[in-house]
C-alpha cells in the first residue's frame, strides 16, 4: 500500500478486488481532453482525482464534482456504475475499459 492509496480500500475491494484505487492530482492522470476541457473553476494541479488508471474507474466520493461530471461522458467509469453495470458486473476486470 503505497502513500496514495485511498483509506477507503478495504470498501472498494469489496466492489471489485482486482481494482487499485489511488488519489493523484487531474494533471497526472492523463484524463481525455474532452473532459479536461469542461473543467474550469481551478487549475488541473489542485483538484484531487480518487481512481484506478488502468481501468478507468473513478471514486466520486473522493473525486471533485465537476470532475465527476465531466468524466461520465468519455469512457470512464464512475465505481458503482462499474460494479453494477459496467464490466466489473460479471465479477471480472478482463474487460478493462
């Protein structure tokens, strides 16, 4: 468990096990730019992101609002939509996004 990890993993494990959620600035995760561009009340740099990367799934519980919104039109997933109608559904993350 590294320093960025999320505190609240042992609840997002239950979800889906194969998940890694972490905590990163917007500016580091390489987010689509059709959705970095709905995002202008701060600077990239000072607004936090809580996700797993690799599989495009965000924790909007620890990720701010307007990134949340922005992120449901691309390709990521919010967590709860993953785990129930995603492809975290069927219980296997082989079909990461």
């Amino acid at each position: 468990m590294s320093a960025r990890t999320c505190p609240d993993w042992p609840e997002l494990m239950e979800l889906d096990p194969d998940l890694q959620f972490k905590h990163y600035m917007v500016s580091e995760v390489g987010l689509p730019s059709e959705s970095l561009t709905r995002i202008s009340h701060v600077s990239l740099g000072e607004i936090e992101i809580c996700c797993d990367v690799e599989h495009h799934v965000f924790n909007p519980a620890h990720t701010d609002p307007q990134v949340c919104k922005a992120l449901h039109e691309t390709h990521w997933f919010d967590v709860h939509e993953w785990a129930t109608s995603g492809p975290g559904a069927d219980g296997t993350t082989s079909n990461a996004a």
